[in-house]
C-alpha cells in the first residue's frame, strides 16, 4: 500500500516511521521547501521530534502532487488551521477514491467546522462521510519510541474505519474504531482548552484536588456540548474523551499544558507562543468552543474563563475564584444555559 502523509510535524513524523516500519511506501509531505530539504538529508526531525530516524525509503518532498501520487491512502497530519488549504492543494490531486485518515485534533475558527466537516466541504464527493478520525491518548514522543499507546478511528463508514484500524495496528499501537466520529472529534478538540487550563493550575503551584476537579468539570463540558450537537455520550468516557483528557492534562510532553503553565506562572500569551515551535491546538479551539457554546447555549464555564485567561488580560487566580463561588448545583444537572 502506499500511504501519504501530509504533514511533517511530530506527530506526522511519528505515524510515518510507524507505517514504514510495517513494510508501506511512505512517502511524507512538509509545506516549507527548506524543511523537507532538511528532513531529506538528515533524516532526522530534531525541533519536532529529535532521535528518531526516519528511514532512507521515505520520501520527503514540498511537492504535494508528488506526495499524493498513486496513493491508496493519506494522512492529514497538518494543525487544524491549515486543513482547508492542505486539502485545497490535494484536491486537484486525488484519483480513485483512497482511504483519507485526519489525525488533527481541532475546531475551525469562524466556521466552528469538525475537521472531517472541512474535509467534506473541499474533497469531491465521492469521500463525503468516508473521513476516518485517529484520535485518543497518543503523544509522538512516545508512539515514536514504541510505547504502549491506544487510540482510536472513528467514522460513520465502518469499511473505512476498520481499514484504518488494520493499517495503524502493531504490537505497540493498538486501534479501536468507533462510528461517532462527532464525538471523537469533538473530545479531541476540546480537551485541549481543559489541558490549557490544567497548565494554568500548575503555573499557580495548586494540587492535585484542583487539578482532578477541573479534568471531571472538564469533562461534563465537554459532554455537554457534545450531546448538543450529537455526539454519543459514552464516547465521552472513551480513549478520545477521558484517555486523551487525563494525558494532555498530565503529561510533560503536551503542549497546551505548558501554554497554560507559563500563563499561570505570569507570562502574556504572545510571550508563551513566540517562543514555541509547536502548535498548541487549543489556544485557537478556546475560541472557536467559546463561539459554538454561544450557537448552542450550551454552558461551558471552564472555556469561558481560559477566553478571558488568554484574550481578555484577566488574572488568572481571579479567573478560579470565580468558577469556584458560581452558584451550587447538583452535580449531574445537565445545565444548557
């Protein structure tokens, strides 16, 4: 099979030393001329992904057509801001009808789009409501370095979930599928703004009571507005809800966790990004969330605090003492508004 990987970020990296390793042709696409240059001739991706190599039989190319060439099936590997204009590219492209995978975890910003939404609205029809979604628990540094990881592939589709689901297998990787592919996508996206916000309790040196309140609030948001838009709530309680959650909120290697550490510890938000070379997804998703629970009138305190954390200038203790003297309620009430 010959396999696409559009993106050569960490996580695109990752993936596709994982696919070349059980024997596909790999061939691995990077926006910037310069860095596939780079990448090419070391074979290395040292500021995304440093110590592990990617294999000669990779191809690396800035050429979008030449990575899409006779491929069975591609892999949107791209920060959810650039979707659109990567599947603008591919488009043009495409003959047959491959297997197309999204392993970006966001909401697009004014359109409040799914990735896979996205994906329909550029791609020819022939691919509309075939979109796999990989999501779950699953940091590159460690899929990478063959850590026990799970994740899972969700579409309506189910031929094309379980296809992806046989592609992505090893003895490290294991993959479940699932046909809420709202819902997977959502989880995803979402709970990257509670990771932000986990960051910001460890910038303002609280505990871990904090820190387990916030992750379970976090995630009774997150349901919410994912029922709302219909989504299955056990998802929710999956890899790609609760798994992902408590690892982007925990782990040394997330992104948006450190975002909101700095945040916490008195840094502005320009001063935390300018120094990153990675996308922290849910600084963009903050936004977009804050928009869609507005659509919805759906109650979600805990975005609505980070938007006014990282946009708005306001003080980030302020911002807990708020969530925690709002009005008592039961625990388990579904409040939309």
């Amino acid at each position: 099979m010959k396999i696409a990987v559009l993106g050569a970020g960490s996580w695109g990296t990752a993936l596709a030393v994982l696919l070349e390793g059980k024997g596909y042709s790999v061939r691995m696409w990077e926006f910037f001329p310069e860095l596939a240059a780079e990448l090419a001739r070391d074979r290395v991706n040292e500021k995304m992904l440093p110590g592990i190599t990617i294999a000669e039989s990779i191809l690396i190319t800035d050429d979008i057509s030449e990575a899409l060439e006779s491929a069975e099936a591609i892999l949107f590997v791209v920060p959810t801001v650039a979707v659109r204009s990567t599947a603008t590219s591919a488009e043009p492209h495409l003959t047959g009808t491959p297997l197309i995978v999204n392993a970006a975890k966001g909401i697009e910003q004014g359109t409040t789009l799914r990735v896979s939404e996205i994906l329909d609205e550029i791609l020819p029809d022939r691919f509309s409501g075939r979109t796999v979604t990989l999501s779950g628990p699953s940091h590159a540094e460690e899929v990478s370095r063959g850590i026990p990881t799970t994740v899972v592939a969700a579409s309506p589709d189910t031929e094309a979930a379980t296809l992806t689901q046989e592609i992505f297998s090893t003895s490290t990787l294991r993959v479940y599928t699932n046909p809420d592919q709202v819902g997977v996508e959502l989880a995803g996206a979402l709970k990257n703004i509670i990771a932000v916000a986990a960051g910001v309790l460890d910038g303002l040196g609280y505990g871990d009571n904090t820190k387990g309140a916030l992750m379970t609030r976090g995630l009774a948001e997150i349901s919410r507005l994912g029922q709302v838009l219909g989504a299955d709530p056990l998802t929710f309680a999956g890899l790609s809800g609760m798994g992902d959650l408590i690892t982007t909120c925990i782990s040394r290697h997330s992104r948006n966790r450190y975002v909101g550490e700095r945040i916490g510890q008195g840094e502005s938000l320009e001063e935390v990004l300018s120094g990153m070379v990675m996308v922290a997804e849910g600084v963009n998703t903050v936004r977009s969330a804050k928009e869609l629970a507005g659509k919805t009138g759906v109650e979600m305190p805990i975005t609505g605090a980070m938007y006014e954390v990282l946009f708005e200038g306001r003080d980030p203790g302020e911002a807990v003492l708020e969530l925690m003297t709002r009005e008592l309620k039961p625990e388990l009430e579904h409040h939309r508004g």
